[in-house]
C-alpha cells in the first residue's frame, strides 16, 4: 500500500476491524474485540492488536479514533490501559508491561492536559480536576463531508466551525451522536460536547490511573505507582464530588457555563468553570460501577444497581443507550453492546445479589436478541433496538453496519462467563 495513494494508517501487525462500512481499525472497538480473541485463546492476535495502537500511540502521543489519515485529530474513549490488563492477565507478560508503560504516560499527559483537562469547584469551593473530549478540529468530517455542511448550513463562518468541532469532538466520544450532547436533547445544531465532563471519560480515566499503578507496582516503579495511586484517588474524590447524585444514586455530565468562570486559585491564569449536573437518564451513567469508582463494600453499589433497575433503560433486549429517541443512533432504542458489556459486568461485580441476578437475565436476553437476529439477518450487527427480542438497531447518519467486531466479541465473552442453560430455549419467546 502506497501511504501518499490511501487514507489508511500503515500498522505492522494484523489488524481486526469492526466490519461492512468499517475498513480500518477503531480505538475504543479494538477492547472488545480483544474479549473476544480472548476468548478463542487467540492471545498472540490479541497481542498484535495492542501492538498496533501502541505504536500509533508512539506516533502521535495518543491513541487515534481509528487508522485513518482524518481521524489524526482526535482519539476515542481511552481503553488501551484495559486491552492489556485483559491481556496481561492471561499471559502474565511482564514484557508487554514494560513496553506499554511509557506510551500509557504518554497517553495519560493528553487526556488530562488543556484542552482536555478542565478545573471545576465543588459546593465547598474545592477545586477539581476532570477530563473532556476535545477534537482539534472545526471543518466538515472527511468521512461525512456533505452531511456535517447541511446541518451547519446557514450558520455564521465562527458559528459552523463551532459546530463541526463538536461535531468531531461528538466522534472522539464514541457517542457519534446522541441527546447527550445537544442542548435541546433533539437537534444537532445545538450539540455542546466539548464543554460537557463525561461520566464515562472520567470512569475511563480512573481505570487507567489504577491500571498504571497496577502495572507500575508489578514492574517495581515506586515513583509511578505512587504517583497514579494519588491520580486515581483524586479522580475518585472529583467524580464524587461533581458528578455522583447521591438521591439519583447515579453520576451524570456535568455541563460546563461558557460565561461563568473564575480563575484558579493555586495559578491565576487558570480557567475555573461554572458547571451544573444535567439529570438526564444515559447507559453512561452507569459506567463508573464497572470502572470501579465505588470501592468493594460501599453501600453507594446498591443504590445505582436499584438506580438502574429502575432506570427505564433495562429493556427486554438488552439496554437502551438513552430514553430519548431522536432518531440518533446513540438513543433510545438503539442497544451497543460496549455499553450493554459494560452494564453486566459492572453489576456483576457490584457485590450485591440483586445486581448479580439483573446481569445474568441482561446477559440472556442479549444473548438471545443477538442469535435472533442474526438467525434472521445471517450476519452479527453493529447495534441492536433493546426494545424487542431480535429487532435489529438503526438511526443515525449511515445505515446499519454488519460483521461486527464489538457485538462478536461481547457474545463471546458473555457465553464463556455464563454459557447457556440447556433447558433454555435460545430463540426469542415470540418466536418459538
Ligand atoms: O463515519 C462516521 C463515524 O463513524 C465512526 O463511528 C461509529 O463507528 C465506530 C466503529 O464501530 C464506533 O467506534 C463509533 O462509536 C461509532 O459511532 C467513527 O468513529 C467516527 O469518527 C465517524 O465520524
């Protein structure tokens, strides 16, 4: 392949991608594809993956969205640091540790440097510190160059290139797009992603502090293990502190006030935002019980899994990404199963009995939505509508993409964790 003729990123080593539309590999996908090599003991493939978006990583001091020239400009939810925890567990490869330990820093700097980074006060006026997505970007997406100038159509020349930075900020979430990051929840015109804090970023963030120090203490680096043992703990104290609602018994974003700031008291050049909890119901919301934000035993994980139950998100197919249904893909109706496998495992590993028996009854209706659809489609799907049994997902700016590496990954791994009860009939209950 000739790099001058093709958008593609050259990679040494075998690449897995996600399927149909999707030619190249993605950030965030990769970890649950990963599950699923995993799981068919493909470990040096795994390996080989990891390998590809390290040395990405090395090129461009984080990981990308995905091998494309145009997707340079931004990343995508930062999971690298748990594709090799997920790896190292099973090959207790001390080698990939020590390799990955630089780059991992390296990645940790651009996420929580400006303009990633923002500061924020509690109520009793104690500054934290918390990380955004921020594409370096105001044009039309390459990739969707006449869709991005006909939703800024009309718009001021400023006013459109705010726009389409956060339309590609939108696209470093992984949630391209969702009510989320509108501020009329309905219309993409007024989509504000880059001064909102992210649940999941933040959760994503702590996973790697404790990660680093994980890997840091097997590999004997005191300086470091110390140094993201206090990182993660003030991200916990900061998640805690601006994002948890202790009534909702969840975290929501936070969403930052472009008129109301301050400066920082510790160096006065420093922006200090204003910010306010939106309390709308997303999948996010939920992702810092699977980061492991709570501790063992905190009596918090019992109030986000009766929060969940009650959500309206746990559907008889699995879990609906938002309540609002825009016609976006990541809304409601639309299930992923990235934020599906993100649920159940951090349900199951809640600790409470309740939440140990809702990820098993998610896990089957999955498992079953997913073998219905693809006994009626012949093929895995990008998304599902968590709705009904075997409906297939849709929305969004392109149509329903098959293959596809996250879905195949998280099947995988949900059968390895609870098989299938023989006496259960694998089809949907309508459909039998
Ligand atoms: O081409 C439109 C957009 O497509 C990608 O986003 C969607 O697919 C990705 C691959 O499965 C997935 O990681 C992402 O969560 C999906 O929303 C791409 O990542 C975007 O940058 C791109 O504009």
């Amino acid at each position: 392949m000739n790099p001058n003729k093709n958008t593609l990123l050259p990679l040494n080593n075998t690449v897995l991608v996600p399927g149909a539309r999707f030619r190249e590999v993605y950030y965030w996908d990769s970890y649950w594809v990963i599950k699923g090599l995993l799981v068919s003991g493909m470990t040096d493939t795994a390996k080989g993956v990891i390998e590809n978006l390290m040395e990405l990583a090395e090129r461009y001091g984080f990981v990308p969205n995905g091998a494309r020239i145009y997707y340079e400009n931004r990343s995508q939810p930062p999971l690298l640091s748990m594709m090799i925890r997920a790896v190292y567990e099973k090959t207790h490869d001390k080698a990939l540790l020590k390799r990955a330990l630089p780059i991992l820093l390296r990645e940790h700097a651009f996420w929580t440097s400006e303009p990633h980074e923002v500061r924020v006060r509690d109520k009793n006026g104690d500054e934290h510190r918390l990380s955004r997505f921020w594409a370096h970007w105001n044009s039309p997406r390459p990739e969707s160059f006449t869709i991005d100038t006909h939703v800024a159509r009309g718009m001021n020349k400023s006013r459109a290139a705010q726009l389409y930075h956060d339309i590609a900020t939108a696209a470093e979430s992984g949630w391209d797009f969702s009510s989320r990051w509108m501020e009329d929840q309905q219309n993409l015109r007024t989509l504000r992603t880059s001064m909102i804090i992210p649940v999941d970023l933040n959760a994503f963030l702590f996973q790697m502090e404790k990660n680093v120090e994980y890997f840091a203490s097997i590999l004997g680096n005191q300086t470091i293990q110390t140094q993201f043992a206090s990182a993660a703990s003030d991200r916990q104290r900061a998640i805690q502190r601006i994002l948890w609602s202790r009534k909702r018994g969840q975290w929501f974003d936070a969403w930052l006030s472009p008129n109301g700031c301050s400066f920082s008291e510790n160096d006065n050049k420093t922006i200090v935002y204003e910010w306010k909890q939106k309390r709308l119901t997303y999948a996010s919301n939920f992702v810092p019980l699977w980061a492991g934000v709570l501790p063992k035993g905190d009596p918090r994980r019992a109030l986000v899994v009766e929060a969940l139950n009650k959500s309206g998100l746990v559907l008889p197919a699995g879990i609906a990404t938002s309540l609002r249904n825009t016609g976006q893909q990541w809304d409601f109706p639309n299930a992923w199963a990235p934020l599906v496998d993100m649920v159940i495992e951090g349900l199951d590993a809640s600790g409470i009995p309740r939440g140990k028996m809702m990820a098993k009854a998610i896990s089957q209706s999955w498992i079953r939505s997913n073998y219905e659809a693809y006994h009626q489609v012949g093929k895995m799907l990008e998304k599902y509508d968590a709705t009904s049994c075997g409906k297939i997902g849709g929305g969004g700016e392109y149509n329903l993409q098959t293959g596809f590496g996250w879905s195949n990954g998280v099947v995988l791994s949900l059968l390895q964790k609870y098989g299938w009860p023989a006496d259960k009939p694998l089809f949907c209950p309508d459909a039998l």
